[in-house]
C-alpha cells in the first residue's frame, strides 16, 4: 500500500469509492453524505490544491480517499458546547472514505498516520476532525487514534461532532521483511537506482512493468533483491522503507536468476555489468524511504539495522555504493560511520565505495 498525492486520473475510482460509502451511510440510517456531498467538484477542488490524497493498492487501485488540509479551517473558528483541547496551528482530515474490499484493513489508521506525518513536515503539531454524531463507525476509529471530543461545529451539512489530538513524535520501528514486502521492496530498489538505471537495465520498459519486475523478484527466496536480504523501517505503523544487504561473496550466486529473469523478460541486459561488491564486504545493495517519511530518521534505523546484521556475518566490513553526484545521500552514510575507501563504476555510473566496520 502507498499513500500518495491524488492525480485528476483517480477522480473516477475516487467516485466510486465516495458513492459506496454514502451506500453504507444510508444503510446505517446516517444522513451524512447523503445531499450529493461530496461531489466530484469538491474532490477535483482537493486534487488541484494539493489536499486530495489516496492509498494505492499493490495493484495500482485506489484503495481510500481523503482530505489533507494544512492551516485554518474557517467552519472550525466558531465551536460550541465545548472548546478545543488544543490551540495552535493544526491540519484537518476530511472525507476519508474506504474501498468496500478494502474495510476493516487498517487503511483508515495508515491515513492518519500519513496526514500525522504532513502536520510534522508543515511544523504543526495538532490534528482536527469531525464527523456526524451517528456515524458510529467513524467515532469508533476516532477514539481508537487518540482522538478527543471537544464540541460541535456547524458545516455546510448541519451539525457535526468535533474531535482533535496532538501529533506524537513518529514511532519508528525495524523488522525482518516478508514476501508480502515484495512492492515496498521494489520501491525501494528502484529509487536506489534511480530511473536511468532503471531504464538501462529494463530496455525502457515502463515503470509499472519495472516496478513489477522487481516485487517479482523481491518475493523470491535467493535473488539479490529478495525479502530474505531485507528489513522494512515502519514509522507509526506504516511501511516507509526498506534496504537490501548480503554476503558480497554471494554476489554472483544471488545476482544469476536476476539477470536471467531480466533476458527472459527483457530481451537482454547492458553488457558488461560490473561487481558492485566481492568477498570481504557485506553489501547494502539498495536503500529507499517513502517521500513523506525522510526526515524521520527511517533511514538512518534502516542503515543501523544492517550494520548489525553486517557485523553478525563473516564479512569484514559493512561497504555500499553511492553515486559521486548524490552529496545527500552521501552525508547520511556519514552520519551512521561511513567513510569513503575507493572508487567504482556501475552501469556508467562513477560511484564512491563506502565503508564501516
């Protein structure tokens, strides 16, 4: 699943899913949502400004829908039996609804872990809502995200109950990753490359086909890119990123069925492919943090994580590989230990060999 800015080409799926919900709604008795509200104007509005969000399924599907709004909410200024509990800057979510196949999955709670993250990142540390008073799904969800009821507020369709809660310091967390990984994984892997690496080693394929490609591969034991190399970074319960590493010895044994899936698909791959590791090295192949969660300090987790797993093998140091015009990522490998101890060629690429051990 990835939380990602919605695009005009998911105002249909979005349509669709805004009608099942107001469905649910009627047949709960709830007249939330049942005045044409909202409508596929109010969703365009909120694609155009930069507020309209959706989670993706795997499959590229839009899985949930909702509403991001960071600064003043003019329908919130005026609060009744109650005040809110916090005062200061604050974003609001609006209009989170969910794919009928997708209910009771979580998506609701990993939607306002990722607006948490949007507050975080627009230095705003509080986080309103409201809903109707029947909609007792919806309160339901509230309550379990730590929200608060502070009042009622009157909004263009009546009356509505009024919640907020304070945005905590992310949560970060790694583990071991799975096959189900196996698209976080090729996310990762692909942004690692960068698209003219991507493109090299796929012959222009498109990015849906490349991205495939590589969860293909990820959800196989025994490849370079597979989730038995793998450990995933989780902030506040979402999957933001994960990195590869693997004996450098092993470098051969893991890269072959690879290479060999990339001819079969592909029709051939670049020649010559240079090592990018040997024996001696515990290789961190690939490194890839979700947009919305750098800064986090995801990656440095991810970084600390296989460093330990690096110093558990045989290897005798810990190398990655970072392109000589990419200083950022270069100043986080720095900030975790790594020094510069040579020089390689990937693909075209002239990349500094980094080590730590």
């Amino acid at each position: 699943m990835r939380f990602v800015a919605a695009s005009s080409a998911d105002l249909r799926p979005i349509g669709d899913i805004v009608r099942s919900a107001q469905r649910s709604l009627a047949e709960l008795g709830i007249d939330q949502w049942q005045d044409g509200y909202p409508s596929e104007e109010i969703i365009a509005d909120d694609i155009a400004s930069g507020e309209g969000y959706v989670i993706l399924a795997d499959d590229g599907s839009v899985a949930a829908y909702g509403a991001v709004k960071v600064g003043r909410e003019a329908d919130y200024d005026d609060i009744r039996s109650g005040a809110w509990r916090y005062d200061g800057e604050y974003v609001v979510v609006h209009r989170l609804c969910v794919a009928e196949p997708h209910r009771r999955s979580g998506l609701a709670s990993m939607f306002f872990a990722c607006a948490a993250q949007i507050a975080r990142r627009s230095g705003r540390d509080i986080i309103r809502v409201d809903t109707h008073e029947g909609n007792v799904r919806m309160l339901s969800l509230l309550d379990k995200e730590g929200f608060g009821r502070c009042g009622t507020i009157r909004c263009r369709s009546g009356v509505r109950a009024a919640f907020d809660r304070r945005v905590a310091p992310p949560r970060i967390a790694v583990r071991e990753a799975v096959p189900a990984d196996c698209y976080l994984i090729s996310d990762a892997v692909t942004a690692a490359f960068g698209e003219d690496l991507c493109r090299r080693l796929c012959r222009d394929a498109s990015p849906q086909r490349i991205r495939g490609f590589f969860a293909e591969v990820a959800a196989m034991p025994a490849t370079q890119y597979s989730f038995e190399n793998t450990i995933v970074c989780t902030v506040d319960g979402v999957a933001a990123g994960a990195i590869c590493g693997y004996d450098g010895a092993c470098l051969d044994e893991l890269r072959g069925p690879v290479l060999d899936m990339l001819r079969e698909r592909f029709g051939s791959v670049p020649s010559p492919i240079e090592n990018e590791t040997c024996a001696g090295e515990f290789y961190l192949d690939s490194i890839g943090i979700d947009p919305l969660f750098r800064g986090t300090g995801a990656g440095t987790a991810l970084l600390r994580a296989m460093i330990e797993r690096a110093r558990r093998s045989d290897a005798g140091c810990a190398a990655l590989l970072v392109d000589v015009e990419n200083p950022h990522a270069e100043r986080l490998y720095r900030r975790v230990g790594f020094c510069r101890s040579g020089t390689r060629t990937l693909l075209g690429h002239n990349m500094y060999v980094m080590t730590i051990r």
